[in-house]
C-alpha cells in the first residue's frame, strides 16, 4: 500500500474532508460534557486494507513469461503461482508495501487471450456496508484503455456501475465522455470518462474515483437520500475490460503479446464502517460478522432502525444539526413492545403505537382502558365492565362501573329488572302483567311469577280463589269470602245489581231536648248538650245482605275537633246476632262552648235489576250470586229447596237443608219441617196411616194405606203374624175380621152367624 496521493485526489479529499466524510478519528456518540445525543462515526479507513481481493486471472498458471514496456526496451521475467517469489496474486493488491519494494497483482497476458471483449475482474467482499469515499487504482503496467467500477448494497444484490474510465465511452460502454449529472436521481448514475485511460505512463498511474465529485448535492449531503445510497456499498468490482497497446499485437509476436497485460500494485477504498451516525465503531459480533457498536437506541447491522421500544418517532440518520436519536415510546408503564405507525406520527408528532398493553389497557399509549373496560384513576388496572349484554344500551360502562341500562333494567351491571318487570331478555325486561287487584307487590324479576293476595290465583293474580269472588284492589286478601249463608264455596258477582247508598242524617222532624250537663275536661267549664232521638232509621233495617262486605260510616261534624265524642260504640242487632265496634278518637283541650252532631250515616248497597247493568250504570260486583248445592235455592242459597227443610226447624238461613222425612206422602215446610201429608197418611212424618186406613206408611209408595173394611170406614189392624185386617172399632155388639178370600170385611152380630158388609 502506497502513502502518496495524487494531486487530484488531494483536491477531492479536501471537499470529503469539508464534509465530515473523512475525518480520521471515532466520534463520541454524546456531548462530554452534557451527555447530549450528537452524531458519530467510526474512523475513516482504507477498507480494502489486507481484504482478500477474488481475481477472476493471475498469472503463472501455468507459468509463463511477461515482459515488462520500459520504453525503448523491453525486460521479461517469470511468473509461477507455485514460486512466492514469483507468484503475483490477488492478496498483493491489498498488502503492505513501500514504493521502493512494490508487490503486484498481475494477469495473464495477451499472448493467453486477456483482451477485449474478455474482461479481467477483481472483487473486493466488505463483509457489511461502508460509505464509500473513494477507489483508488495504482498500476504497475500502464493503465486499461476500457475498465468499469460497479459495486452492490447488498451481498446479494445487483451489480450496479459505480464509474466508467475509457478512451472509447461511446464504443465500449455507450456512454458519452463526461456527462453532465443534474440534482436529484440522475446522481445516482454512473458517468464515463475518458481521463487515466491514456497509454502513459508506462507504469505507477493512478486512477482515483471520488464517489461524490461532481454530484450537486454533495455538499448537501445529509439531506440528500439519493447520494446517501450512491456512497454506499457492501462489494466492490474493478472490471478490467481493454488493454492499452501500441497497435503492435497485430503482429502476433510471442515478445509483444508478452508484454501487454494487466498489473496493479494497490486497490485502496477510502471509507467508513457505515453506521448512520449513530455509532462511532464497528466490531465483530457473537458469530464474527462485522457490525456497528449502535448508540442513540438504535439497533441494526447498520444502526439502521430504532430499538423495539424506541419507536416514538422514525428512524433517521444522524446530521452534524440533530443526533436523531431514536425516541422511547410512552406506554404508560403498561407495554415492554411497541411499533412505529406513520399515520399516528403525522397526526400526533408521536409514532409509538404500544403493543401488547397490560392491565387491560388501550391506545397508542396504553393510555386509556379496553373497549368494556373502565377505571377510577390513571394508575389503576382496568377492570371488565362486565355490562349485561341484554340489559345494557352499550356494553361500556362509566368510570365508576356503572353500565348504561335499557328502560326497564336496573343494577350496577343492567343485569336486573326493574321493580314492576321480569325475565331479562335481549330486548330488556318484560313488563309484570300481575293484576293489581289481585296480587301484592311486583312479580318476581326472574320469571313474572306475581305474588297474589290470600283468596287469589293464577299467573297473574288475576282470579279468585274457589269460594271466593269480587276481585277488588282494597281488599286486603284481594276477593271476598263466598257467603252463601255457608251453604256454598262457588259464587260469582252479580251483573244484576247497581251500586246505591242508603243515607240518613236522622234529623228529619225531629224536637230536640234541651238538657244541662256538667262536663269536666283540662279546663271545667259548663256546656250544653243537646240529645236528639235518631229519626229514619228503617232504612238501615231488615234484610241488608246486598250490603255484605261494604262500609258503613258515620260521619260526626263539629264547630271544634274537641266537641268530638270520646268514643264511638256502633252495635249491628238481627237474628239473635250482635256485632259491636269501638272507635276511640283523640281530643284536645276544651277551649270554649260550641257544638257537634251526628250528621249522617252512609250504608252502601246495592239495587237489583231485571236486566244486566250498563257501563252507565254503577256495578256493585260485591252482591255474589251463589251456585247452590242439591237442597238449597236462591240467590245466596238462603232457602232451602223442594223436598228440603232445616236440619233445626226454624233454624235460620244458616241452618243446613235436610231432606224432607215426609216417607214420599207429601211435602214438608220448607222451614220448620212439618210435613203436609197425602195418600191417607198423617203424622208429623206422615209414617202412619189415617183412621179408617190400613197399612206400612213407611214403605214410601202412594198405595201404603188402603181403606178399613170395616162399617163407617171404622178403624182397622192389619195382624202381623196373618195379614189379616181387623175392625178395631166395630159397633156395639158387633166383632169382625178381614177373610182374605172375600177382600172385604165384614161384622158378624154376636150370638148368630149373619154377617153384616159394610
């Protein structure tokens, strides 16, 4: 490797050198004294040095002879492959050496074929990616009439031309001489030249390829991608394509072929280890490649792209304005991964999109909780709405936990009808069809069932129990008990009967009687009382069934809550009955002398009519109209029916219907039980026959009693033993009997033997 530089490469590694592209020395990737992020690049360096360089020809293979042009004379000399003092192979391109003692590679000769169009080529293997300066060629012959630079980006990659030399662009590469390269991608286009591709001199020419001369953007190279990637390369080509000669090896002579063929004594790459200004050193990693000691959170071969968790912006290579250093993600303590999304950086100026998020967290940040999720605070885990899918207007509930329920759903989580609903469903919770009138409460939320009052039944309370009726929502056990004088369990409310009241202020004519009495209360004082005989109370008596199970009230009216009675008895009398009821209101202090009366009595009833009352028409559903068992009649069997009589004669309607022991000869009083008898029988049971009749009264068939036999319908015996009849009342001096063989009777006088027929 040679020391001296050409006077045109100084030139152009004065304008690298400007461009911080050269500068000899690692950086350091941080401020000493702040610790600030600031670009930094591994040493500027020969990379070629002591590379192996693979050569597509070397020469003394077999061995063979070359001559050397001097000029006026020629020198020749050996070379083998198999002789190191006379082998010149490709590892000689790279080594060390000095001018005095120079090494060389150097190629067959023309006399074995090396000429255009066959090439001659050396590639040089990077091992990774440098950013390439420059490529410089020293040679030992006189330089190649036609050769290329190509280099490629990736080690698989395409070749691409890096620089043409030749003294025929047009004819051997297609290319004008010197084109013109304008700003942006025609810079990253290989150019021809015809400069170095003279024939002179005869040996020590170089050729040095600046990477960046004549590329307008070169000096503003941190912001310019094209030339970023033109600069650089992972492999390096040099193809040698067409020898410089005198027009000599026309002559095909041995000496002349022998002494054309080509020789470089140096390949120098002036470059850097390419680590995108985030790394100031390249080392061989665990399994020896070669790779960038990245600073600035990135990470890479090249340092070319942000640490996992270094996402918050994109990935950029470092200027000498910004370090661009790749930016921690804010996951919010809840994510160790996250990835960069482009559209969130332009909206937000923050690309870290976290992945992964714990705690059952959401968001670019982690910062908010899952969909159906929700916390108290920031630094809680979010936990699981866990909204009821079917009570729920969404399944996301509020910061404290409470979801958004349907209409008829409550609870925490919408997973509970509402009072006066049932049966969760997709649509909500049903509506309690519980009639009113019949149940107590709400229905149960679960499944409707109502909760019926004691005399009430069904699904919705909506019945009456057997042996009740009247479903009314002021009863407090929902229908009244069937009355039926205790006769019957079935009734039913009569559609026959209007609601009236029977009222009465029991003033009408009345005198009243003025009387002095001495009542004491908190303060003593005198007052007068006048009592008033009740008038017009017939109206509240007699048979008042149709006001079974209503209100009777009385009604006082007083000029002072103190002139009230102090207690209240009312008694109700009939059928040997009393109901008594006391009613004890509270008084106040006697201030002065007024006065108070009982100003009416109101008894509700009902009214019966012919045909069935019209919705006009007040109902008095609590009158019942009872099916009545065999042996009762009426509308509340209160009488007892045909052939039935009271189990206790003149009992009352409450006393049980027996049938009539009348032995089928009659009728019996339907309250006292007394029998009317017919068929000759008599008796209060009708069990014997009439005087003048024989026979079993009790056998129950209208021929029991026959007619005595006997004179004057007399009275008779049938003998039981004979069945004979006998006049038991014959005439004075008479007897008889009953022959059976006459079916008559008849008397005989006594003392003779005439008979007398009746």
């Amino acid at each position: 490797m040679d020391t001296p530089l050409t006077t045109p490469l100084s030139l152009t590694l004065l304008l690298l050198r400007s461009l911080s592209l050269i500068h000899g020395a690692m950086d350091s990737c941080y401020d000493d004294n702040e610790g600030v992020p600031s670009r930094c690049m591994p040493k500027f360096e020969n990379a070629a040095f002591n590379r192996m360089v693979m050569a597509s020809n070397v020469c003394g293979s077999p061995p063979e002879d070359y001559c050397m042009q001097t000029g006026s004379t020629r020198s020749c000399h050996h070379c083998r492959v198999s002789d190191p003092g006379l082998s010149h192979n490709a590892s000689m391109l790279t080594d060390f050496h000095t001018d005095e003692e120079p090494t060389w590679w150097q190629s067959q000769s023309m006399f074995y074929g090396v000429q255009h169009p066959n090439s001659v080529n050396l590639t040089l293997h990077l091992s990774k990616a440098f950013e390439i300066t420059y490529v410089r060629l020293k040679f030992y012959t006189s330089r190649p009439e036609s050769f290329a630079i190509y280099k490629r980006t990736s080690e698989d990659g395409p070749w691409m031309p890096y620089q043409y030399y030749s003294a025929s662009c047009t004819k051997t590469y297609g290319k004008n001489a010197k084109g013109y390269i304008r700003p942006g991608d025609d810079e990253r286009m290989a150019v021809c030249t015809d400069e170095f591709s003279d024939i002179s001199p005869l040996t020590g020419g170089n050729v040095a390829f600046s990477t960046l001369e004549g590329r307008p953007s070169a000096y503003n190279f941190d912001q310019s991608a094209v030339l970023q990637e033109w600069v650089t390369a992972t492999d390096l080509l040099i193809s040698l394509d067409r020898l410089n000669t005198f027009g000599d090896e026309f002559f095909k002579d041995a000496k002349v072929l022998q002494s054309y063929f080509y020789a470089i004594s140096d390949f120098s790459v002036g470059a850097r280890c390419k680590c995108n200004g985030h790394g100031s050193e390249c080392v061989l990693d665990e399994q020896g490649a070669l790779v960038c000691d990245c600073q600035h959170h990135t990470v890479g071969v090249d340092c070319q792209k942000c640490r996992p968790f270094y996402q918050d912006r994109p990935w950029a290579r470092a200027t000498g304005d910004s370090a661009n250093q790749c930016m921690k993600c804010n996951c919010s303590g809840r994510a160790d991964a996250c990835v960069f999304d482009a559209e969130q950086y332009r909206s937000t100026a923050s690309g870290g999109r976290c992945v992964d998020c714990r705690d059952q967290t959401d968001g670019p940040h982690c910062e908010r909780c899952r969909e159906n999720h929700y916390r108290r605070s920031p630094q809680d885990p979010c936990s699981p709405c866990d909204c009821n899918t079917m009570g729920s207007v969404s399944l996301q509930c509020g910061m404290e936990g409470k979801c958004e329920c349907r209409p008829s759903v409550t609870g925490e989580k919408c997973d509970t009808c509402q009072p006066g609903f049932h049966s969760l469903s997709p649509g909500g919770c049903r509506l309690c069809d519980c009639d009113r009138r019949g149940s107590v409460g709400v229905c149960s939320v679960l499944d409707g069932g109502c909760h019926c009052r004691a005399n009430v039944e069904g699904q919705a309370c909506d019945r009456c129990k057997p042996g009740s009726f009247n479903l009314q929502e002021n009863n407090p056990a929902g229908c009244t008990p069937c009355f039926c004088f205790r006769h019957s369990l079935v009734c039913r409310s009569s559609n026959h009967h209007a609601a009236v009241n029977i009222t009465s202020d029991f003033l009408e004519g009345i005198q009243p009687i003025m009387i002095i009495l001495k009542v004491l209360h908190s303060i003593a004082k005198s007052m007068s009382v006048c009592l008033s005989p009740l008038a017009s109370v017939e109206r509240f008596l007699g048979n008042h069934l149709l006001s079974y199970g209503q209100l009777l009230s009385l009604t006082f009216t007083a000029e002072a809550q103190y002139l009230l009675p102090h207690s209240v008895t009312v008694l109700l009398e009939g059928s040997g009955t009393t109901l008594s009821a006391d009613l004890s209101p509270q008084h106040g202090p006697v201030h002065q002398p007024d006065t108070s009366q009982l100003s009416g009595v109101t008894l509700a009833s009902a009214a019966p009519f012919s045909s069935p009352v019209t919705p006009s028409t007040p109902p008095a559903p609590w009158v019942e109209v009872c099916t009545c068992p065999p042996g009762f009649r009426g509308q509340f069997c209160e009488y007892c029916a045909p052939g039935f009589t009271r189990e206790v004669p003149n009992g009352g309607p409450l006393s049980p219907c027996v049938p009539c022991t009348c032995h089928q000869h009659g009728p019996c009083h339907s309250e006292t039980g007394v029998c009317v008898c017919i068929d000759f029988t008599t008796g209060p049971t009708c069990e014997r026959c009439l005087g003048g009749y024989y026979g079993n009264a009790l056998i129950g068939t209208p021929n029991d009693c026959r007619p005595c036999p006997c004179p004057d319908r007399t009275s008779c015996a049938q003998m039981t033993e004979t069945g004979e009849v006998v006049c038991t009342n014959c005439p004075s001096g008479q007897r008889g009997e009953l022959r059976s063989y006459y079916m008559t009777g008849r008397c005989r006088i006594m003392g003779t033997n005439h008979s007398i027929f009746p």
